[in-house]
C-alpha cells in the first residue's frame, strides 16, 4: 500500500493501573482526507518487566508482544488487527516507566486503504504479520509469541 509520509503520532505514559481496551486503528478519513495505513508502537520503557503488564496483546489469534525497551511494533491497520494494552500492575515500582511513542503512517488515497482494509479478515490471522524491529541494530527482532487463553486477560 502507498504511504503519503504523513504521520500522527502521540506519546503515552501509563501509570499503574492504565490500559487499552480491545480495538482495531480503523478510522475514518480526516479533512485532508489521510486515513490510518501502518500502526507503529515504538517503546521506551527501559528497565520494564512483562510481570508489570503493559504488553501489547493481539486477539487474532491470541498472542502477546512485550514491551521490550528499545524496540519498534509495526502492523497493518485492518479490520481484523484487533489488540489492546493490558493493564499495568498496581504495583510497578514508581522507578519504572511504561513509555512509547505511537502513531500511524498515513494514506492519502482513501479507495486504497479502504480496499485494505476489507481485504483482512480474522481468517489472515493480523498477529502473524506484526514486525518487531530493534532500535539500535535496526534488525528484525526475532521475538517469540506467546499465545494465551482469552480467560487470561483481566481487564
């Protein structure tokens, strides 16, 4: 899909107890008439433990990216890239910060990614083809899903 190099973008801090429910990054087009092509989640969160939450979590199927320091989540914006944040634990020690940057990369042919995005479904499985990618080598990380029962995610 084309890009126009437009972007929005958004900086997030999630004290304990913060969250993102379930959702997918379908929008309507704005005034210029860009709409959401490329998700990205860049993390900031130095230090961070998965046993504090914060993970970013895929429903299609069910499977968990950590919020790995230094690292940059990219996904297609579909109907079936449906995800959320799990909560941060209440008990995070206040010396560590869930912090990201996100946003998306945009597309100024609404047809097209209007197109793209009806041509996903839950049967392409939108979790398998999520990209990790190092902040400091610039490489594809390698990283391993973990696929969860649904009853496991306490909201």
């Amino acid at each position: 899909c084309k890009v126009s190099g437009r972007t929005a973008a958004g900086a997030t801090f999630f004290h304990p107890g913060d969250y993102i429910g379930l959702h997918t990054d379908v929008m309507p087009e704005t005034n210029a008439g860009d709409k959401r092509r490329l998700t990205y989640v860049f993390h900031l969160a130095k230090d961070w433990q998965s046993v504090n939450g914060g993970d970013l979590v895929f429903a299609s199927p069910t499977s968990i990216v950590a919020a790995s320091y230094n690292t940059m989540t990219i996904f297609a914006v579909t109907k079936a890239a449906w995800h959320l944040v799990t909560p941060v634990w209440e008990q995070t020690p206040p010396d560590r910060k869930r912090l990201s940057i996100a946003g998306w990369w945009m597309s100024d042919d609404p047809d097209e990614a209007s197109r793209l995005e009806r041509r996903f479904h839950d049967d392409w499985k939108a979790a398998q083809h999520v990209t990790v990618i190092n902040g400091t080598t610039g490489e594809k990380v390698l990283h391993e899903t973990r696929s969860v029962q649904p009853s496991a995610i306490v909201l």
